[in-house]
C-alpha cells in the first residue's frame, strides 16, 4: 500500500480520463463517435483544466501537476488509433506546461501504465473469455510476466507529487513493467 505520509506531497492535481471504443477503427469512426475521437485528440477539457489547475496552484509557491497519459501514446495499435492520438496529447500537453508554468515552480509530468488489472476490459465490452485471453496475453508481454496493480501507479503518482522528485519536470514516466521497452510492437489479438 502507497503511504503518502512517507514523502512530504503538497499542492498537487492528477488528472487522468479515458475513453476506448473496442475494435473500432478511427476511420470508421461517425457521428458522435467522430466528434469524441475528435475532442480526445484535440486534449478534450484539458487545455482548460489545465489552466485551472496552475491557477490553483498559482498562489503556492510551486507544486505538481501529474497527467494519466498511457504506453500508447508511442505504440500505433489498430482500432486505438483515437485512444493513442488522445494520449499522445496527455504527454505534449504535460511537455509544453513545464515550459509554461516553470516560472511558477509548477512541475508537470504525465505517467504512462499499462497494462493495469483494472476494469476497463470488461468495460471495453469483451467477454469475460476475451477479457481473461487479452490479461493473459499482457502478461506474457511484460517482462515482469503480470499485469500493474492500480496501487503501483498510485505509488508512481506519489512520488512524483513529493518533493523527492523535486528535480523530476516534463517526463513521460513509462509504468508498464517494461513492456514498451522489451516488446514495443507486442500486438493483442482477440479469437
């Protein structure tokens, strides 16, 4: 378990929003389907949260904002393609705010999971078969032969809201046991 009294974490804002559309190409993509693959790409509310958030921030001295970006956002895997672009985002959206709220000692960084033993498979509306043959699949893809646990990335985010990270600013941190580095063209298929 994450013990927050274990750094010292003041000021901070996490962000983190998703959306998948299961085996649905973005070419495919129409109507309202279209326009919320076209907001994620574009950073949907976040350019305005964002400038939220330093004004939150803006009368501290300093602090850390930390974006829920994903390893897709450097991957390019069919029928994720609005998923990717939108995360991909996340990751700019965090470079270009360090640049911008450094002189307001904001450090901004986004964190990159996967794969993670959350619900979103089964929201993603595979069957409970896919869903245990795409978790096995992942785990057979990461070094460390599992999948993340939610309390891992919640350990990340901690750190990087303490001020042991004080001199960490602009990164993508890559929380994925490996996986993009070691099999960064791995694919998951569904039968």
């Amino acid at each position: 378990m994450t013990d927050a009294n274990h750094y010292h974490v003041r000021n901070v804002q996490v962000r983190n929003e998703s959306w998948l559309d299961r085996n649905r190409l973005f070419i495919r993509c129409q109507g309202e389907r279209l326009d919320k693959c076209r907001c994620l790409i574009n950073g949907g509310q976040a350019g305005t949260e964002a400038a939220i958030l330093a004004a939150e921030l803006n009368d501290s001295l300093g602090g850390s904002i930390i974006l829920t970006s994903s390893v897709a956002n450097v991957r390019g895997d069919s029928a994720f393609t609005a998923y990717a672009a939108s995360k991909a985002a996340v990751r700019c959206f965090a470079r270009g705010w360090t640049v911008e709220l450094k002189d307001r000692k904001i450090r901004v960084n986004s964190v990159s999971p996967r794969p993670i033993e959350t619900p979103a498979l089964e929201k993603a509306g595979l069957t409970a078969e896919q869903v245990e043959q795409v978790a096995a699949q992942f785990a057979s893809q990461v070094p460390l032969g599992r999948r993340g646990k939610p309390e891992e990335i919640a350990a990340t985010v901690v750190f990087l809201a303490s001020d042991e990270s004080s001199y960490i600013t602009g990164v993508d941190l890559a929380v994925d046991g490996g996986m993009v580095q070691v099999c960064p063209r791995c694919v998951v298929k569904l039968s």
